[in-house]
C-alpha cells in the first residue's frame, strides 16, 4: 500500500507549532470506528435487540392537503397483536418546530397529524404492535375520513394571490424575517448598475429535492429504564438536538432522556430532522415497554425530508470587458409544508449569493415558501450548493454570450482578501484567485500574463 | 400456515430453531441467532447490505425464506475472525481505508470473500462486477475496490 503525500513546508506553520507536538498530518492515523466496521461488531441503533420489544408503524396520509374529518382506529386495535394506537391526542406537546432550539418560531408541524394533513405521507396514527407484520397490518387498518383542500405544488403559484394557505401557523406561504415576506441582502444601487452595463442577461435555474438515501433508514429504539428514564438509541445526526426537541415535545425533564448514538450508517443531513423519537418515546411510555421506530424504504423516500427544490432567478449588468456591475438574484426555496430547516437554509442561501465575486451593486430576495410537498430539510452544503449551481452556470452563460474565456470572467470577477461582501463581512483568506491559476496549470490551460499576475491579497 | 423447525450450519457452529412462516434468512440471523452483522438497508435486494454466503455464494439474505436453506451452510461476518485475527480482506478494508459508515461493510466483505475463493487473482473489472450488487452510498467505491484487490494479493501471497 502507498500513499501519495505533497511535500509539506513545515517551516511555514513553524511559528504556530512552536512549544505544541502536531504529529498527525502526514502520517496514517487508522479510523476509530474501522475495527468495529470490518468484524461486524460496530453497534447500530437497530443491533441493539431489547427484550419485550414492540414495533411502531404509522398510517400516513393519502393526501397532499386535506382536512380530516374522521380518524377510526378500531379496525386496527382489532388486529392480533396490535397493543395500542396513537394520535396527537397522546403526544403531550403535538406541535413544535425544530429550530425553535435557536429562536425560531412559530411553531408549524404536528408530531400526528390533528385537523388537517398538509403532504402525502404526513404522519396521523401510530400503531404499536408485538411484530412488525401486526404493526403494518394495524397501520394498514386505520381508517381515514377526508375533505380534499386544493394542494399547491409551485412555489410561485403558492406566493400568486388566491393561493391556497398551506400552514395556517404561518397564515402565508412564506417565512416571515423579522417582518420582512423573505431574507434580503442589499448593497449598492442595482438599477444604476444595470443602467452603467453593457449587457443585460436574466436566467432561470431550476432544481428538484434530492433525497439522501443513506442505506440505513431513519429510526430509533426507545427503551424505558427502571429509574424512569428513556434510553434512546438512534441513529440521528444530532444526538443533543434530538434529544432537547424530544424533551421539549415530551414536556419532559432533559435529564429524563438519555441518547445513544453517534454510529449513523449514512445520514448527509437526511438523519438531522427529529421524526421518530417523540413518537417512539411516547410509545415507550404509555406501554412501559421497548419501542422501536425505523423507517422502510419507501418511507425513507418519501417522507424523509430531501434537499429543497430551488427556483433562483439570475439577473446580470455585465460591462463589455466581463466585469460584473450589478446582481440580482430571486431565489424561490420550497420548504414543503412545514419548516424544518429550511428557514435557516434560506438564509444561507442569501448570505452566500451574490457568490465568490466582488460585485459592487446586490440585490439578494431569497424567499422561504410553503407548499403541500415533502418537508424539506438539511443535506450536504444545503442553501449553498443549488445556489452554486445556478451561479456558476450563469458565468458560464455569461461568458459564451460575451465569447469570453469563462475562467478569466471569474477571474476579473473573483473577490479578494479585504473586498466587502453583500452581506458585510470582509472576505478573508479568499485565495479563489491562486486556486483557479493552479488549476489552470494543472489542465493545461492557458492564461495570458495579466490572468497569471493577479493575486488575491492585492486591491483590485 | 405452520411454523418449521430449520437448521443451519452458521459459521461452522450447528443452529436449529422454529421459523414462522414468512422470516427470511436475515431475520432469522439477526432476531432469533443474535448474529448483527448482516444489515437490513433496502429488504427488497437492491443494497447488498444483508449479503451472507449461503454453501459458498453471496446472497442478499432479506430475499431468502429461511425454510428454503434448510440444511445450508451460511457464513456471515462473525464467522470471518472468530479469534479476532483480521483476514486479508477485513485487514485490507481496515489498512487502505474502505470504511466510512459501515453500514454497507459486512455485505461487501461477504461479497468479496466469496469473489475470492472462487478467483484468487480478480482483474479490477472483476471486482468491479462482483461488487456491482453492493451498495455504498458514502460512494467509496474506489478504496473498496482498491483494498479487494490488495486483500487478493496479500492472500496470494500469504
């Protein structure tokens, strides 16, 4: 086995190290957790096999947006092995919102649904049964009367007037920041600077949500304790933000919870969202016994919050030498039917447009929207990576219409050490500039002297 | 239906107990053998994360009814290093790498053991076919990859 290892200039973090024992980089430090990965012995939430166990399933909603009219569980306490049901009636605390941790409000999404179902698969009653096979017959069981609502699947349609209300808590399909209908970022004048420009260009960028699919699905085991306590293993992403919600819907003591976790097979932000343990921990409680919760395939597809889908709109002054003198950007971020975290992703989104450029005139309105599709939530860089795409393909664009290397746009472009952003923080240690010339070099391509002399720690 | 009395051979050690109509192998492994290591990712075959080797092939065990493998020898990953001496390929995956979640672990190691005992000497193509049921979604194919044909060679030349 070799390992390919750039030489290192020590003596140029010497400074830093002095009097400290850094050994680590260039040598071969073994992974913690590979032991237990190649002998099979690394522990799973859903390895953790407690006697007594009772198995959770739910019956989902068939419906994108409808009231309820009736929910008949009978059918489902009558199947054989069926110990019990849930609705939000049992859940002590049915309504929260994840983010509340950090401020957030209001609180929008029901733990089971109650008066109405907001997306196809929102969860309604929990069934708890001796095997799986009973708890999914039971499930199956559960009879649900509907008066269908008109659903809105579009972001911009769910903003137009007249559109159906999604989220009553919010009473628009829109998050609302600090009174203002979406997160604003402004520096400049745009209007001046498109009025200055050459060229005009506005592009439409469009994703769809992309699930996480980590290969181990959502789900816990809830296991009551002698002295009272709940000891939940899962396999979530955020043990401490798991187990402060739970408490918080389970109108709980803190301390009353303890969370194993922290062995995830999979997650990439699919497994930050906190959907099965409040539910499993009420099941817990009101039986006494181990409970466990673990999403099938088909749920983990979905019902586990994917990536948003985006709309952002693109408009550029561009001068006709490729210096970008005005941006524009309308984002349209579609957080489904509840908030998760997309709130907080929406602005990620703002404060990371106008992108790795110095532009002196931005106009940033990146709206958080609800409509009656799966929730959305975290995934790898999200609020950041969909806008990335958008922004790049815009240079790209800009570039062909100018007939313009795209490489030395971004480089005309590309901010530097001390370069105000949109938002008002100074860009620091930016080194966009140095990456994009080695990489240059690195494919062959070729630069003229002037491209080659820039240096992001010189003003523009 | 009735329930049947089934017996395995799992990892060399004789096993018998009463299946209820409907467990798969896998259930039968993890519920009532106790034996963790096979996982249940996808139970419909598509994720090779509960691949064993039943007499010697992979199988993704969530497919299989228990009462059909009556008699069969099964190895699953307990069995690979039962005195806690990594093989070539558990030392492989653990020296060059080819972990991350490990969820997806157990299944490939069982899918390259089987590989390797009936080719000794697999093309990195070959590899690449054997594995092509076994999905890592932490998408570290080419380490695993790497440390199959590395465990290859460390066995050649053991």
């Amino acid at each position: 086995m070799s390992y390919r290892l750039s030489p290192i200039d020590t003596q140029y973090f010497a400074p830093d190290h002095e009097g400290d024992d850094f050994t680590v980089i260039g040598s071969v430090v073994t992974r913690s957790d590979a032991l237990g990965h190649v002998t099979g012995r690394t522990e799973f939430f859903e390895d953790v096999r407690p006697s007594g166990l009772l198995h959770l399933k739910m019956h989902r909603s068939t419906r994108h947006h409808a009231r309820l009219a009736g929910v008949d569980s009978s059918a489902a306490l009558a199947v054989p092995g069926v110990v019990r049901v849930l609705t939000g009636a049992d859940i002590p605390n049915n309504l929260y919102t994840p983010l509340k941790l950090i401020n957030v409000e209001p609180d929008d999404e029901p733990i089971l649904a109650v008066d109405k179902v907001r997306y196809l698969g929102e969860p309604i009653v929990a069934v708890v049964a001796e095997t799986e096979a009973a708890a999914l017959a039971g499930a199956a069981a559960v009879r649900v009367d509907y008066v269908d609502l008109p659903p809105v699947f579009d972001v911009e349609e769910a903003l137009a007037d007249g559109a159906p209300i999604v989220n009553e808590y919010h009473g628009k399909n829109y998050f609302t920041y600090e009174g203002h209908h979406c997160r604003r970022v402004r520096l400049g004048d745009v209007d001046a600077g498109f009025a200055e420009a050459d060229h005009v260009f506005e592009w439409r960028y469009q994703s769809s949500p992309i699930e996480q699919a980590p290969v181990e699905t959502t789900g816990c085991t809830v296991v009551p304790q002698p002295d009272g306590r709940l000891r939940i293993h899962s396999d979530t992403q955020a043990c401490f933000f798991t187990l402060d919600n739970t408490a918080l819907i389970l109108e709980s003591d803190f301390n009353k919870l303890r969370i194993v976790g922290g062995t995830v097979g999979g997650g990439f932000g699919g497994k930050v969202d906190v959907v099965v343990e409040p539910v499993a921990c009420v099941a817990a409680m009101v039986t006494g016994r181990p409970v466990k919760f673990v999403y099938g395939r088909h749920e983990e597809m979905q019902v586990s919050s994917p990536r948003a889908a985006e709309r952002i709109y693109i408009k550029d002054g561009v001068l006709a030498d490729g210096r970008i003198v005005a941006r524009q950007v309308t984002a349209y971020i579609d957080a489904g039917a509840y908030s998760r975290h997309t709130p907080y992703g929406t602005t990620k989104a703002a404060a990371h447009f106008p992108g790795p450029y110095t532009i002196p005139n931005v106009r940033i309105d990146c709206h958080c929207v609800y409509t009656n599709r799966t929730p959305s939530s975290a995934m790898r860089g999200f609020g950041v990576t969909i806008g990335d795409f958008a922004l790049e393909s815009q240079m790209d664009r800009i570039a062909r219409e100018l007939g313009m290397d795209p490489l030395r746009l971004r480089l005309k472009n590309a901010y530097r050490d001390g370069d105000m952003k949109a938002h008002r923080k100074r860009a620091e240690g930016t080194a966009l500039i140095e990456v994009m010339q080695k990489a240059a070099e690195l494919v062959g391509h070729e630069l003229p002297d002037e491209y080659r002399r820039m240096s992001s720690l010189e003003a523009r | 239906m009735a329930s049947k009395i089934v017996t395995l051979r799992v990892n060399d050690r004789e096993e018998e107990f009463l299946a209820r109509p409907g467990t798969t192998l896998l259930g039968a492994l993890r519920d009532t053998l106790g034996l963790t290591a096979a996982k249940r990712g996808c139970a419909q075959g598509a994720c090779g994360s509960c691949n064993v080797l039943v007499d010697g092939k992979p199988v993704p065990s969530c497919l299989v009814p228990v009462e059909t493998v009556d008699g069969a020898a099964v190895a699953t990953l307990e069995g690979v290093a039962p005195t806690g001496d990594l093989d070539e390929v558990q030392a492989a995956f653990l020296e060059d790498f080819a972990t991350q979640c490990g969820f997806c672990t157990p299944g490939m190691i069982m899918t390259a053991e089987a590989l390797l005992a009936e080719n000794p000497d697999p093309t990195r193509a070959e590899v690449v076919e054997a594995i092509s049921g076994n999905v890592c979604r932490c998408t570290g194919y080419e380490p695993i990859v790497n440390a199959i044909l590395d465990a290859a060679s460390r066995r050649r030349s053991a």
